[in-house]
C-alpha cells in the first residue's frame, strides 16, 4: 500500500532504466500506474528495448524515453523542466568493478558528478522523494567502484542538509 502511495498517479523519472537494475524499477513503477514514466538511458540499445517491452504492455502511462547522459546537465535539467518528475529512482552508475579499476575517471564523472547534477537538478525543482540505489560495496569501500559509490551516497546527503536549513 505505501509504495502504491509512493507511486501512483505521480510523475516518475528512473535513470539508468536501461540497465539491470534500472529496468527492473521501471517494470515494477508499471505496476503502481504512476501517470507519466520518464526513463532516462544513455544505451540506446538499452533504452529502446526497455521501452518496446513496456509499451507492449498496453497501459495507459505516458511513457517517455530520454536518450541522454546524466553527466550532461543541460539535458537533464530540460528533461526536470519539461516534466517536473515528482519522484526519482536514481539507477544510473558504472556498476562493474574491473571495468572501473581500468577507467577510474569514468567512474568518478558518472557515479559522483552524475549523481551530483541529478541531485542538484531535483533539489531545484522540488522533487518530492529521491531514491538513489547504491551497493554493498559502498559499506567498506575496496575498490573504485565502492569509492565512488560511498561517495554518491552522501551527495543526496548533503543536498538534503542543505534543503532543509533553506526551507
């Protein structure tokens, strides 16, 4: 009932809905009939598929998909503008850790500053609620990855500090 609550109704964004995790939160979102569902992916193979298997579906959201990087902040915040997502699943990060042992920057750019214009982004247009979805691996940090995870977990953090003292 309370992820119905959570849900329903409201304008959804799910970055990252291409991908393992972001796909499967798009698929549950469905199933709490939020009015508009806007899925940002920067795969295009990805986004395309995710949005054929919905769209199959026959429901009556309004699905948009986003072709975009979230490290592009003119992007996303056009998208924040033209659709004033009222709550954020925040899927999209490099999620593979040999991959960013080897490329350590790409790490850092999508998972830290990533996160950072998507909570930044939101603040400023008044989101009702931001989930970011992280790993165990942020716990006790070992390798990049987990790094740059832990690290995105205290950028809403602080966001939301900050939110609350302007308030």
């Amino acid at each position: 009932r309370s992820i119905n609550n959570f849900i329903n109704g409201k304008r959804v964004l799910v970055t990252g809905a291409g991908g393992s995790i972001g796909s499967e939160l798009v698929r549950q979102c469905v199933k709490f009939n939020p009015s508009v569902l806007i899925m940002i992916d920067i795969s295009e193979l990805n986004l395309f598929e995710i949005d054929r298997e919905i769209k199959a579906e026959d429901s009556h959201i309004l699905f948009k998909p986003v072709l975009s990087d979230i490290r592009d902040y003119s992007v996303v915040s056009q998208v924040f503008d033209e659709f004033k997502p009222q709550v954020v699943f925040h899927a999209a990060a490099y999620k593979h850790v040999p991959m960013q042992e080897n490329f350590p920057w790409e790490a850092v750019k999508t998972n830290i500053f990533g996160t950072s214009n998507i909570s930044d982004i939101a603040v400023k247009n008044g989101v009702d609620k931001f989930v970011l979805v992280s790993t165990d691996k942020a716990v006790r940090p070992a390798n990049v990855m987990g790094a740059t995870k832990r690290l995105a977990e205290m950028v809403p953090q602080i966001y939301n500090r900050i939110q609350n003292i302007t308030e």
